[in-house]
C-alpha cells in the first residue's frame, strides 16, 4: 500500500506549467449497497462505479435493472423499477397482476352497466347466492371481509378464470337463481359503495404487505436515500457522486478473497484506479448503505474497509445497528439508562477491537436513520388509483420508511465542500431541513414523529457519541435534525482529505 504522503503528491499538481494554479482534487463520492435487488448482475469483479446526478438518476437506474422477486401468501410477485416512481403504490397497483382481478371488479362496481355482474361475483366469493342475501334492502351493509377477498382473488386458477361458484342444489335451482338474481339487484349507491370499500380494504392490505415486507423496505430506502443525496447535491465538474452496487455479502466475500487487501475489487476501485494510476481522481469518501452488526463477519469487514479508506486518506461512513450497545430499537428503547454492553460480552470485545485500530480514525457511524418520505394517506401523500391509508391505525415504527444515516452525512460533505472546497473542515455543515414530518392524532393528542426517528436527549446523545457514533439529533416538532459532530468511531475527529 501506498504512503499518506506519496499519494498526496499523486493526488495533487503542485504548478501547471501553464498557469502556475495549485490544481485540487475534485470531491468524489463513491456509494455502495445493494441497488439491483433481484435483478441479473455481473461478477462483482466486474462492476464499474456508475455516476449519477439529477438528470440522470431514473436513466441510472433502468441501467441496473431494478427487480424484486417477493412472494405474497405463496403468490409470486415480480417488481421492475425503471424509475423510482415505480415505487409509489399507484404505479405498483397498475404493474402487477395480481391487482388486476381488483382493479377489474373495482371498474365494474362503479359503474352502472356492469355493477350487477360485479356486486353478484363478489358475493359469490363468500358462499352461494342463495345464502349471500342478494336481495337485500336498497341502502342496507352488505359486509364484505376484505382478507376473505383477498383470498378468493388469490385463490383464482392462472391465466385469469373465473373464482369457481358454489354448485346450486341443482341445476334447476341454478337456472331459477340465474334467471332471477339479476333482476333483484338494482345499482344502489349504498351498497355499491360499500362494495367499492371492500376491494379497496383488499387492496390495500395486498398493497401494505408489499410496501411493508422487508426486503421491499431496504430496496425502496436506498433508492430514496440516494436521492436525497443527489436531489440536494449540487454536482458539477468538481463534486460528483457515484454509486457502486454491491451487496454486503459480496464485499464481504471481496475482501477476504485475497491474500492482500490490494487484490481486491474494492481496493481497486477506491484506490488504484483513483489514487494509483497516472490521471486518478481519488474519491473524498465512500458510504455504505448497509447496517453493521458487532459480529465477527461484519468487525472484521469494517477493519479490512478501514485500512483501505486510510490508504486513500477517505472515510468511510456507514450505519451501525443499535443491537451492538445491547438494544434493539432506538425508538423502542430512547432510555440511555437501558443500553447496555457487557463488557466481556463477545459483541463489545469485538467493537472495542474495532475502535482500538489505528485506522478507525477513518470510519464513521451514524445513528439514528432519517424518514425517507411520508405514510401514503388522504391526509399526507394521497394516492389517484384508489383510497389508500398506509398506516391502518395507531402507526408502527417499523412500518415507516427509514433512510440510512450515511447519506445524510454525505449530503453535508457535499454542502461543506460547496461552500468552503478543501478549507470544509474548518466550518463542516451539520444541519438539515426540510425532511418529511408525520403529524397525526392519538386520541386527542397531536404527535410529531421525530424525522430523525428517535428524540434523543442529552443524555441519549453523550452516550451515542461514548460509544463511538455520529448520532443524527432531530429537533422537536420540526423538519430538521443535526448532524451532532463529524467524528470517527475511535472518538477523534473523522479523518479525510479536509482534515
């Protein structure tokens, strides 16, 4: 590995010939994490650092190939984005096919020619028409679970055939039934809505069970976070972003493959090609859209990524889970009292081996996450498809979309060298407005969801930055959180080309 100081003189021009001005480094940005999902990738080795900016972002984006592969209730679901409004409910509810037969029967029960057949085809869902009170006084409930319709749309052959009915007690009775039913039915506007509400209540708990798996989560909270960087970054010739899709486990695998860190793609990528080689733009720092554990895979991976970060004199900035100082929500447990890390327990041998390395200087953590964007609601981001309340009740923490805190981090880099190029450390940006506020009801009681997921106290935020992190402080009642200090986990200043 190359020398601090030898690298500066590579990174750096000391007089043109030309003109004799110091020629500085641009600010390069370099973000990694999983940004294809399921789609089909190359070998890791093979993968290049794709720049992106505003104009770009969706042209980026369908250049990787976006997929999801989900299962619902043993239904394959497959999810393409090729822009990130493919992630809004309106644009899933008009992509996948199993919102079809949904959609199809919500169309019908709207309108007048067609409403009979539909009202009849959702009874039917329920039991036969004979016992499904098809004659039911005009204005009057007719109560429709919507899991039970959910499940009958579910339970439909492929290819589109009809929910198999009921056999009448015989044929004669079914001809009768046939003949008859029609004409008992008259489009009401009581029971066509409630019908309408039906499909829409399975609608939306087909459509919560997406936005609110797991895996759909993490997807959708690193498209977003990255365009909040690049949404509120300005780009140019001397400040450029660029994202490198690699899995946690692939740079995981990538990093202990080679008997040298220097055989790695990784190492190659942020350092060869950038610092080493004749012509490199060296990157100012990379952050890491994943969530680190104090287990022995991710602490040896954070050590082998700090070595490679000193070398390039970049930090890395990522996000480190909660469990490491012995919880498991910060937003569940906002006591300080209550974290605890014994200090012979295996995760804090492991952490304080990790803040023991002379290279921890160069990683940063930070904790908590930031809102990615507002619930989909009538009253916060309604939807044009159909009424769509995201969070049924009182809300679930989980059930919100959290951003990782390194992009919050980066933003502020980016701000920091916009305004003070290479002199940022001296004055680095810390505040952020303008994210997402969920303001809603408890009984009589307004509640604002804290942006920055958690409020921390003094407290909270001396024990946070005890135990090593850049905690992301949101200011109550309010869009704007702080960024409490640029430091490393090694508890000194967090160590870059500006330091």
């Amino acid at each position: 590995m190359i020398s601090n100081e030898n690298m500066l003189e590579a990174m750096f021009s000391m007089e043109s010939d030309k003109s004799g001005v110091v020629e500085e480094p641009p600010f390069r940005m370099l973000v990694l994490g999983d940004w294809a999902g399921d789609g089909e990738r190359k070998p890791f080795s093979e993968r290049r650092p794709i720049e992106i900016d505003r104009d770009d972002f969706d042209d980026v984006m369908k250049r990787l190939g976006v997929v999801l592969e989900l299962d619902y209730n043993g239904e394959p679901l497959r999810l393409e984005f090729n822009e990130l409004a493919d992630f809004h409910p309106d644009k899933i509810f008009q992509s996948v096919p199993l919102f079809e037969e949904l959609r199809d029967l919500r169309r019908r029960l709207r309108q007048e020619s067609t409403f009979n057949s539909a009202a009849r085809e959702v009874r039917s869902m329920f039991g036969s028409p004979e016992t499904a009170e098809p004659s039911a006084a005009p204005g009057e409930p007719v109560e429709v679970p919507a899991d039970d319709l959910l499940g009958a749309i579910l339970a439909k052959p492929s290819g589109g055939a009809a929910v198999p009915k009921p056999k009448p007690s015989s044929d004669l009775a079914r001809l009768v039934s046939d003949l008859v039913r029609p004409h008992l039915v008259e489009v009401d506007e009581g029971e066509q809505a409630q019908l309408t509400a039906a499909v829409d209540a399975a609608t939306s708990g087909l459509m919560r069970g997406i936005l609110h798996d797991r895996r759909f989560q993490e997807l959708e909270a690193a498209w977003r976070g990255l365009f909040f960087l690049v949404r509120r970054t300005e780009t140019s010739t001397d400040l450029k972003i660029f994202l490198l899709d690699a899995m946690k486990n692939e740079l995981t695998e990538d990093l202990k493959s080679s008997e040298s860190l220097s055989g790695t793609t990784y190492y190659r990528h942020f350092v060869r090609e950038a610092v080493e080689a004749p012509g490199g733009d060296p990157f100012a720092l990379a952050l890491g859209n994943y969530a680190f554990e104090g287990n022995i895979d991710d602490i040896a991976t954070l050590i082998r990524i700090a070595k490679i970060s000193a070398t390039a004199n970049a930090p890395f900035i990522s996000h480190m889970r909660p469990d490491v100082f012995g919880v498991h929500s910060l937003a569940g447990q906002p006591d300080a009292a209550a974290w605890k890390l014994a200090d012979d327990s295996t995760g804090s041998k492991l952490w304080l081996a990790l803040r023991d390395q002379s290279e921890a200087v160069y990683l940063g953590m930070v904790m908590p996450r930031f809102l990615a964007r507002l619930p989909y609601g009538r009253e916060t981001e309604p939807l044009d498809m159909f009424d769509f309340e995201e969070l049924d009740g009182l809300p679930e923490h989980d059930n919100y979309l959290w951003a990782n805190g390194c992009f919050a981090a980066g933003q502020l880099l980016a701000e920091s060298f916009a305004a003070s190029r290479w002199d940022m450390g001296r004055a680095l940006q810390q505040d952020i407005e303008g994210l997402p506020v969920h303001v809603y009801k408890d009984g009589t009681e307004t509640v604002y969801k804290p942006c920055g997921e958690v409020l921390l106290n003094d407290n909270a935020m001396q024990k946070l930055m005890d135990f090593g992190f850049m905690p992301l402080v949101t200011y109550k009642n309010s869009d704007r959180v702080k960024l409490a200090r640029f430091h490393s986990i090694a508890d000194t200043a967090l160590k870059g080309m500006w330091s």
